[in-house]
C-alpha cells in the first residue's frame, strides 16, 4: 500500500513540476470510452458554413496593435528603472494580467554588468512577484554563483512576459509583443555589458533565433529600435536542465564564456 501512495505523490510532483496544478473539470474524464451516441449528421447541404475563429478578448481590453502602441509609450516616459517597474505594474494592455496573481517585473541589481532575461513567471514567481525563485531560480542562483555572480550583488533578472501564462504554457507571439518595448527599455536604462538569454522564448524574442540547441553558446547581438546593441548569449533555461541534467555539461560552458566575456568587458 505504502508504494502506491509513494508512487502517487511522486506522480502528483511531477504533475507540479511540469505546470499541470489546475483542474478544468470537477471530475476526471476517460478518454478511452467511446463517446456517447448523438444524433446522425446533417447532410452537406443542410450544414451551415462554420463562422470563422476570431480571438475573444475581456470586455475592454485593447487591440494588440493598440496595446503595442500603449506599451510603447508608457515605457518611453521612462527616465529611471524604478519608473519602468511602476509602468509594468500599472500596465493593463496584457490579457495575462488579469489572471494572474502578481506583476514579476525584475529581481536583482539595477544597471548590473549581467541581465539574464528569461521566459515568463511561474507558480512560485506569481505567488510572491519575483522572477526566477522557484526550483528553476534555485538552479539559476547555483549557475550564477558558479561563475562568480549573484543576484544579491551584480546580476539583474527579469522575463519577456511579466505574468503567468494559464498552466505555465508557452507565452504567445502577441503576449510577447506586447511586453517588447518594456523588455527594451529596461535594456536600455540599465545598459548591461551581456545579456543571458534563458531559454527559447527570449532567444527568439530578441534575437529572431529559432531553436535553442542551435543557438545556444554563440555570441550575439541585441538590437533595439533605438539603435542600442548589447551582446547577448543564448544558454539552456534552468527548467530544462531540470529535466535534461546531461546538458549540464554544456550549460557548463556556456557559463566559462559568459564569466570570460564579463571579465574582458
């Protein structure tokens, strides 16, 4: 008996760890039923042309063309990173907002010498409003502190999107879109000498590079609309060394080229 309980707490953390931790029926369904009987089918003739699949959005909320433009001019009035984090957190053009709990903007040092930019919040992140402090952000902490870094004293961290994606899914195009000219603009005011990337998301977000096993350990360079050009260094997300532990070794170094980068700079 004691197995079985072991065996469904060790599923149940997996669930956890793979962002599964919201029901979306009150009863679990078996998919391997057949369905119930219904009623045979219209002919083709009688079926009515299906309406086409338009996005529904909450009452009031913007376009993302006219959140896009909202975002952009909200973050240009920014003169400081702590007008910025104000901006972000009064912002309300992201739909992901209004499900979320909390606005997880940046963690670490202002104007620091690295900015690791990752994807989006998670569970642990929305609960307490800070990026990357869940078993992710605990690797995170280890990696950096491998190469002699620290939130605490020389690293500023922050994500592409500012609020949980339902489930922890991937943020869409449009969500991304969306937070951009934050994203840039806290580039910009905090000029760091590298940018780690962490993970996918941010790599094609910023550098327009699909594939992370491809563009991982190559040096790169950020360019905002503004003209501003930062190096930056795509390198495995916590979260999947997580679950990949043998790409440890190339996480590894990833890490020697960023801390020889840091160092020359």
């Amino acid at each position: 008996m004691r197995n079985g309980t072991d065996a469904a707490r060790a599923l149940l953390r997996w669930y956890v760890d793979a962002g599964v931790d919201e029901a979306v029926e009150a009863l679990p369904i078996n998919r391997f039923e057949a369905p119930p009987e219904t009623a045979a089918a219209p002919s083709r003739e009688a079926r009515a042309p299906a309406a086409p699949v338009t996005a529904i959005r909450p009452s009031g909320q913007p376009s993302a063309d006219e959140a896009i433009a909202l975002a952009a001019r909200s973050a240009a009035a920014c003169r400081t990173f702590e007008e910025l984090a104000s901006a972000v957190a009064a912002f309300d053009g992201c739909g992901l907002k209004a499900g979320a709990r909390k606005t997880c903007f940046a963690d670490g040092v202002p104007g620091a010498s690295l900015l690791v930019i990752g994807e989006a919040p998670g569970r642990d992140e929305d609960a307490v409003g800070r990026p990357f402090v869940g078993r992710a952000g605990q690797l995170l902490d280890k990696m950096l502190a491998a190469i002699g870094r620290s939130r605490k004293t020389d690293v500023l961290i922050s994500n592409v999107v500012y609020w949980r994606p339902p489930g922890n899914r991937t943020p869409t195009q449009e969500e991304i879109a969306i937070c951009r000219p934050f994203v840039e603009r806290l580039i910009e005011l905090t000029a760091p000498k590298a940018v780690m990337l962490a993970g996918g998301a941010p790599t094609q977000a910023l550098l327009g590079a699909t594939g992370i096993m491809r563009a991982r350990g190559q040096w790169k360079a950020i360019t905002l609309a503004s003209g501003f050009k930062v190096p930056a260094l795509p390198v495995f997300h916590p979260a999947f060394l997580l679950r990949q532990p043998a790409q440890k070794r190339l996480a590894w170094a990833d890490l020697q080229m960023l801390a020889v980068r840091l160092r020359e700079d």
